[in-house]
C-alpha cells in the first residue's frame, strides 16, 4: 500500500519544490533589477562615471606623493634640526600630541555626557517597559532626530554659536551619541526578559525600583559594551570635525592641508591612525571583558 501511496506524494513534493525554486528565482531577478536600477539612477544623481575615475585617480596618486616625507636612511634617526631625519618630519610633535590629547578629550567628555542622558532615555524609548506607549513613540522620534543630522553639521551650528573650539565639537557629539546610543540602549532594554521586573512590580516597587532592580542587573554589561564602542567611533569623529572650528587635531589638520605644508599633513595623519588604533584596541579589549563577564 505504501508503495502506491509513494510515488504521487513524491511527484507532489517535486513539484511544489520546483514551484518555490522558480518563485525565488522570480523574486531575486526582481529585487537585483531594482538594486541595478536604484545604483544605476544613484551613479548617475552622484555624476560618477568611469572617465572622471579614470582622471581623478592620477592627481590623487600625485598630492598622496607630494605628502610622503623625503627621509635618508643615513640621517633617518638624527635630530629634529637635520632634513630627511624623523624627528624633522614630526618638528611639532609636542603641539600635535597636545591636540590629540584634546580630541580624545573632546570624544570621552561627549560620550560619557551623551551616554548618560542616552540611559535615561532608553526607558522611556523602549516599548515594553515604557509607562505609556504615547511616550515610547515621542522618544523614539527625540533619538531619531539627534542622530540623523550628521556631527559635522551640528559642529557648524555649534562654532556659530558658541564660537571656535573645544565645546562645539563636545555639544556636537554627545547630541549625536544620545541619539545612537539611546536607540541601542532602547532594544537591548526591548531584548530583556521581564521576569525580575514583574516580580519587583508583584512585591509594590514602583516603576523605578522595577527597571532599577529588575532590568538594569540584566543589560548592565551590553550597555557599558555600546558606549565603549561608541567611544571609538566618537573619537574618529572628534577628528573630523574639527575641520569646521570644533577644536582637536582635525582643526589642525584643516589649516594645513589649507596651506599646502604636504609633510605635515602625512605627519599629523600618522598621528591620528597611530591614535585611533591605540584607542580602538584598548577599547576592544575592555569591551570583550566586560561582555564576557557579563555572560559569566
């Protein structure tokens, strides 16, 4: 009777799986037309084109040659007086240590100010513990808006009104780390099993003591993970910003490269890669332990 019975389910499997082969073939050349066309009319609103490739390259190739440093192996190690020397490539390694260090300031300052007003908000913002679902809804738009108006334009606002300088570029960041921040906060809060919080909330704890004693002891670690990372990417963006008056090593970086002083640009560029990848990795290995002690 099996026997019977097999041949026609076999046959009816074959074909609704070569059914579902053809309507997923159907769906991928539909979705990749679309992807080629939206490339396509982006390329074209962007006017890029291979021919303004093909020139562009070239003159990139030349100013990157203009800034690599004339060093002599024989007087690579002597002193900061004598050409082809380190020392003289980096002459003002003091002033632009200095700079680094106040953009390091710039990016810590805003992001332990931005991740704190980013905490409290999260709350609000998440939907399952918020105290009314109106108020998830408006905090969500309040976090949308700081982080979808790019830093640097936050900087420019900022340098208009407050001046040149360091605080600018601190406003400008920590606006944009509330908004980041306060969105990653919000969904490991929406991730939370609310257990502990319900039990609080059955022993007459009020809404605080609920996310105080029931939900941060679970999120703690992945909060601390999100604003470290966001320390990395806030110190990057301290650099550049500093293009537009904000303060730090990108203010410098701006006025050289103004004026043409090639060396000083590949010097001042080092620096920061140096910087950065310090930053990056000691905050990655923090990073790491803080999640793995967490899981423990």
């Amino acid at each position: 009777m099996s026997a019977t019975v097999a041949p026609p389910a076999i046959s009816t499997f074959e074909r609704r799986r070569a059914e579902l082969l053809a309507q997923r073939r159907r769906a991928t050349l539909l979705y990749g037309t679309i992807l080629l066309a939206c490339l396509l009319v982006s390329a074209w609103v962007a006017e890029l084109s291979p021919a303004r490739l093909a020139d562009g390259i070239p003159r990139f190739g030349e100013y990157f040659a203009q800034t690599i440093p004339q060093l002599r192996w024989n007087h690579l190690f002597d002193g900061v007086k004598q050409e082809g020397s380190i020392a003289y490539w980096f002459y003002r390694l003091d002033e632009w240590s200095l700079l680094l260090l106040e953009t390091a300031n710039i990016a810590a300052f805003a992001t332990l100010s931005g991740t704190v007003i980013a905490f409290f908000l999260a709350f609000l913002a998440a939907r399952n513990v918020a105290p009314r679902p109106w108020l998830a809804g408006a905090v969500r738009r309040l976090l949308e808006a700081c982080r979808t108006v790019p830093e640097i334009v936050y900087a420019l606002i900022f340098v208009w009104a407050f001046g040149v300088g360091p605080l600018a570029g601190i406003l400008a960041i920590a606006l944009h780390t509330i908004g980041a921040c306060g969105k990653l906060f919000a969904e490991v809060i929406e991730n939370t099993e609310l257990g502990a919080a319900d039990g609080v909330k059955c022993a007459g704890g009020s809404w605080v003591q609920q996310m105080r004693f029931g939900i941060l002891p679970q999120i703690a670690p992945n909060l601390l993970s999100y604003a470290i990372l966001r320390f990395e990417i806030n110190v990057r963006g301290a650099s550049v910003i500093g293009f537009v008056g904000a303060g730090g090593i990108g203010q410098e970086l701006y006025a050289v490269i103004a004026q043409n002083y090639y060396e000083e640009i590949s010097a001042i560029v080092v620096l920061i890669i140096v910087a950065v990848s310090l930053i990056d990795l000691s905050s990655e290995r923090l990073r790491r332990r803080l999640t793995e002690g967490g899981r423990a």
